[in-house]
C-alpha cells in the first residue's frame, strides 16, 4: 500500500493536472471562438482563462494542505508566533545556561573547597596523632621519672637510717615566746611543730618522735608564766640522734638582752690591698668567721641553720674590688649595723681604714 504522503501527492498532482487541462481547454476554445469577457479582446479573455486557472491551482492547493496538514496551516499562519516563542525559549535557553555555568563554577569551587578541608582535616588528624604520640611518650617518661622517685626516696631512706640528724646540743626547733600567755600551750604547739617537722622527712611512726622531760616542761612553762618579757624558746637535743630514733630534748630559755649597740665593733682584721683579689676575699671570709665565733660568744643565738646573720658575696666582691683599687694595707672593721639582742640576726656592715 501506498504511503498517505504519497497519495496526497498524486491526488493533489491529477487535481492540478486537470485544472490545468480544463484551463488550457477553455482558453484554446475561448481563442477559436473569439469570445469575450468582460469586454476584453478574445486574445485577453484567453489569457485570463489561462491565469485563472493557474490561481486556482494555486488556490486548491493551498486550500488542500491546508485542510489536511497542521504543519501547513502553522507554516502559513503561526510562523510568526513560533519565531516568538523560538526567541523565549532561545533567552530561556541562555539563561538557564548562565545558571549552569554559574552552578558549575561554584560546584568547581566547592569541590575546590572540600578538597582543601578534607587536606586541612589529614594535617589536623596528623597533628592529632603526633600529639597523641607525644602525650603517650610523656606519660610513660612521668611514669618512670615516678618510679626513679620512689627509688631515691627508698635510697635516701636507707641511707637516712645510718646518719646523724641531729648532734648533741643541736636545736630541733626554736621560737620567740612572749611569756604569760598560756605557755603550757605554747611549749606543747612547738612540740606538735618539731615532730611534724621530723615526720616530714619520711618517717612514719603515729607516736610523738620528740621526747621531752616532764619535769623540764613544767619548768620551762613555770619560767614563762611568771614573766611578761619575749624569751627566745630552743630545744635542744640531747644526744646524737639516727634517723627514725626518738629524739630527747631539754628547753633552754634565753633572754632577748642588748649585745651590740647600733655601730659597735664586732671583729677587725688587717688585709694588704696589693694581694690578688682572691685573696683579699678569703681574709674578707675570714674576717667574717671571726664575727661569727665572736657573736656566738657573746651570747647571740643561731637560728636552726647554725646562721647568726647573712652577708651576701655581692658585698664581698664589692668590698674586695674596693681594697684591691687602693692596693695598700687597710684596717677592715666588722661592727653592728643596728642594734642587736640576743635573738639577733647580727647585721653586719663594714668600715675601712687607710693605712
């Protein structure tokens, strides 16, 4: 069977065919006969049957297509509006496509992004890991500087329980008391204060370690209420004592007397300022030994340290330099530099003497 198309065109080629017969027909008889139409020549009049025929062709065909196909009509009459709408969907187009490219770009930025956090979040994620590490490798460096600690502290104690804390007459503890103010209690705070003390050092024991004659204390705390001036409180003890040992005391009381009045002379020692400057400042220390032995005599009480007072080798050295640059024998006196009890400290304060 044929196809539709193609039957249209043989239809519509017999129907044009024939008008144009039908045409070419009339005008020949029209021409024969010399008719007239419209007053027009028989010549014209066959000319006009001719075109006649020829628009109704045109006109059948059209009328045809027009009638049978949709895309004729549309070609004929809605070519302008499809332009119309080709132009909408043409701006459509491009828009839509500035959107993509738009979206694109920033999809490229994001992936651009994501790949510069997923880099950001490894060097996070390894600087974890090395943290980490560290912390680990820490904590076992603290875990064994612990386990040296508890060694020392096993060795310190085993050496400790072979030494001499504490030599015969020695104090253990000492403190300025103003007397009638509950010396009982007093005297038992500072015994409370010497066996912590000694426990600090490592030793374990839920007995009092510091051992005090009764007859002593009551003594000593009958001295004290009987008074109203500052005493200077000490115990002493009273034998060489062994780590871990009890320690026995005896309380002494000394009053807070005036030794040296503000300015007076101490010690004094002859130094030849031509020696080197080390040696002027071993006769600076000895001189200075010299106060010490003297002060102790003269009835100043050291503290626990064994220290009656304190001069720095800032002073020393500046006082060296000081003899050195006059390089002849001087007169170096020690004296008080204020008043000073029995309590002390001793301040020292130096004057010299050009030879």
């Amino acid at each position: 069977m044929l196809n539709f198309g193609i039957k249209i065109v043989l239809l519509l080629l017999i129907v044009s065919g024939s008008i144009a017969y039908i045409g070419d027909l009339l005008g020949r008889t029209v021409g024969r006969k010399r008719l007239t139409l419209f007053g027009l020549r028989p010549r014209y009049t066959a000319i006009f049957f001719t075109i006649a025929s020829g628009i109704l062709i045109a006109i059948i065909t059209l009328s045809f297509l027009l009638v049978i196909s949709n895309d004729a009509k549309t070609a004929f009459f809605g070519l302008e509006k499809l332009q119309n709408e080709i132009q909408e969907k043409s701006t459509l187009l491009n828009q839509k496509t500035i959107e993509l490219n738009q979206k694109t770009a920033d999809l490229d930025k994001l992936k651009t992004d994501s790949e510069a956090i997923k880099e950001d979040l490894e060097s996070k994620i390894k600087q974890r890991d090395e943290v980490q590490k560290k912390l680990v490798a820490s904590r076992n460096e603290v875990a064994q500087l612990q386990s040296t600690k508890e060694k020392l502290t096993q060795e310190i104690l085993k050496t400790r329980k072979g030494t001499i804390l504490f030599r015969v007459g020695e104090p253990i503890i000492s403190a300025t008391v103003k007397g009638g103010e509950k010396p009982a209690a007093t005297l038992n705070n500072l015994i409370t204060l010497a066996d912590r003390n000694y426990k600090s050092l490592g030793i374990e024991s839920t007995e009092s370690l510091i051992v005090v004659d009764p007859a002593n204390l009551q003594e000593a705390t009958e001295v004290l209420s009987g008074i109203s001036d500052n005493l200077l409180v000490k115990f002493l003890a009273t034998r060489n004592v062994i780590f871990g040992e009890k320690i026995p005391v005896v309380i002494k009381l000394y009053k807070n007397e005036l030794l040296y009045k503000k300015g007076a002379t101490v010690a004094v020692k002859e130094i030849d300022g031509s020696l080197s400057r080390e040696k002027i400042e071993d006769d600076i220390k000895k001189l200075l030994a010299e106060v010490h032995v003297k002060a102790i005599e003269k009835g100043i009480q050291p503290d626990p340290s064994g220290s009656i007072g304190e001069v720095t080798y800032a002073e020393i050295y500046k006082l060296s330099n000081k003899i050195k640059l006059y390089n002849k024998k001087v007169e170096l006196t020690a004296q008080a530099a204020n008043d000073t009890y029995t309590l002390g400290p001793l301040n020292i304060e130096f004057k010299l003497k050009y030879k």
